[in-house]
C-alpha cells in the first residue's frame, strides 16, 4: 500500500494593570464679610450622579494563571533543551507579562502525559505525538506550526541514512536483517513515518530488521556513524546540518538512502481550559512574534542566523489548526496495528 499525507525566565517587565478610585474633594465656600454674625453661605450641592456609582472596568487579565509551564518533546538527546528553547521562552514572558517555566522531560511521552494531566499549559510536540496527547484525553489545539521561513508550507521529511562508506545499505531494502536505530514510539519521522515506508516496501519491522531505539533524532544518526546500528531514521535537518554544524558528524559522512514524502510540520500546542482572552494573547505571541526576524528587531538574537527558537532549525511558527494533522490521523488508520499507539486513531 501507499501513504501519502500529509522562562531562564526573563522576568523582565511584568504588567500589573492596578484600578485607582477618584476622590473628589469638596471645598466649602466661605462667605466674605463686615458683618461677623452673617450666616457663612451654605456650601454648593454637589452635582447629582443619579444615585449610582459608575462601574470599574474589569481587568481582563484577572482569571490569568501567575505561571505558565511550557514543555518540549526532546528532538536529541540533549541536556540543554531549556537553552535552545531560551529566546521562545522569554519573548512569551516578556509578552504576556508572566513567569514562564520550561519543562524539560525525558522523552515524548513525559510531554503527552504532562499535557493530559494539566501540567503544562504550552507543548511543542511533533506531529504524531501532538495526535497521540489529544487522543488520549489532553484538551488543546494547535496554536502554531514550525515553519522554515514564513513563505513556505510547514513540512520537513524523514531519512534514512547509512554510513556513506557502507556498501551493504543503498536501498530500504537493504536492511532487512540489520540493526535499524528508531528514535522513539510517539516521533513521526522517527518511527511512524518509517514504520510506512517500510511496511511500502514490503519490510515487517517487527519480524525483518532488528529495532534499536535510539531515543532522539541525534543518537539515531550518530549511532549509525558509531557502526551501533547499520542504518537509521532521523528527521531531515539533523542530518542536512545540525550534526554536522555541531562538529558530530562530518559533512559527507552519512548518505541518503531513502527520503519519505513531506510530513505536517511540528505544532506548538494550547491548553483549551485557559481564559479565552489568554489563549488569544497566546496565539499572537506565537504566530507574530516568536520568529527570528521578530527576535533580531527587538534584541533577543544578534542575527537572524544565529538564533535559536527551538532544538530545531526553524524561522518561526505559522498558523495553522488541528484539521493540519488529519493526514497523520488518516496514516495512523492505514497502518492500524502495525504501530500499537495507532490502535484507536483514524
């Protein structure tokens, strides 16, 4: 079959709206004259407010949390997530004038599970993972997309990849009986996408190659260098440019064994229980300010190119809404149980 788809916390100025009630002073007017004993004249009534006191405005930030908690799937194995996701962080405090906290977990179900328990109000998720949250229970939406640039449609791909100087491994159909580094059961271009490009092929993962799970994006291809695993999936840029641009990987060293079709690019995820008033300031923090020409103009970044939103090479986040992954939905029904947390997803 085929398948086709698809806060360090700045806690700069933080806004407190405060409400002042006028007083009016009233100044009695005293009477000027010879005669001491004249009567001194009455003070001016004053002017009639029909009895009633205008109302004060409401403060539409008055049922805002005091905190909001933002976690991240792990894109690598990498213990300084809450760094790449810095400027993203501070640019929502600053903007919405709360403390932000990162969350930094473990692995892609840590942020699934943190999402439907209410943990965190705000998860950058992959796209599989985002389905995965929301099918078992999380009350959010999508409130941005990765984008490279804010022109283009937001997508990336999966490769597979070998070591360049491996002449065993040209073609998928090279890895049967292999080591095959996966990154995680929830990632899209680690093990889902995969999963289809092999079962395209006519490879059972299960019964036909041998399964490492590598964790993250990054151990999978350098495990592959490290001649652990004969092949691997990793998503596109970390093999493009973000191994090698980290000195992990020299330019040359891996080849492209098979690229898959483009993939819905990677949402930032909204808790849907929050005020209306600061899911729509949340929105426009997202959308219109968390890109890095935003960053660069209002100083959190030097250079466009040496500014980092996320673990990801990405520009910025698009809008865009949840029917965006109805084509992870729809491959996740094609494969049924093939992959176990696909079972219950169409």
């Amino acid at each position: 079959m085929s398948f086709v788809l698809e806060t360090t916390r700045r806690a700069g100025r933080v806004r407190r709206l405060a409400l002042t009630a006028a007083v009016a002073l009233v100044v009695a007017a005293c009477g000027s004259s010879d005669d001491s004993s004249a009567p001194a004249a009455a003070p001016a009534p004053a002017p009639s407010t029909g009895g009633t006191t205008a109302p004060a405005t409401p403060d539409p930030r008055a049922d805002w949390p005091a905190v909001i908690r933002f976690a991240a799937v792990p894109a690598e194995q990498d213990a300084q997530l809450t760094e790449s996701y810095r400027v993203t962080t501070e640019i929502l405090a600053d903007e919405l004038g709360l403390e932000v906290e990162f969350f930094q977990a473990a692995d892609y179900a840590g942020v699934i599970e943190a999402l439907i328990a209410n943990r965190v109000e705000l998860a950058q998720f992959g796209p599989f993972s985002y389905v995965l949250a929301l099918a078992r229970g999380a009350e959010a939406t999508a409130v941005g997309v990765m984008t490279g640039s804010p022109e283009e449609e937001p997508g990336y791909q999966s490769y597979l990849v070998a070591r360049a100087d491996n002449t065993e491994i040209n073609t998928i159909q090279d890895i049967k009986g292999k080591n095959v580094c996966l990154v995680d059961p929830a990632s899209t271009s680690g093990y889902l996408v995969p999963f289809a490009l092999m079962l395209d092929e006519g490879i059972n993962p299960e019964e036909d190659i041998n399964i490492i799970l590598a964790g993250g994006h990054d151990t999978s291809v350098i495990e592959v260098a490290a001649g652990t695993c004969d092949a691997g999936f990793a998503f596109d840029d970390m093999v493009d440019s973000l191994l090698i641009e980290r000195g992990e990987i020299e330019a040359g060293e891996m080849k492209i064994v098979q690229k898959s079709f483009i993939i819905a690019g990677s949402p930032m995820a909204m808790r849907t229980e929050l005020p209306a008033s600061l899911q729509e300031a949340i929105t426009d923090v997202i959308q219109n300010k968390v890109n890095v020409d935003w960053a660069v103009d209002n100083g959190y970044c030097a250079a466009v190119d040496d500014c980092s939103l996320s673990d990801e090479a990405i520009w910025g986040y698009a809008a865009r809404d949840d029917s965006f992954y109805d084509g992870i939905r729809t491959l996740c029904g094609q494969l049924g149980t093939a992959v176990r947390a696909c079972e219950g997803i169409s």
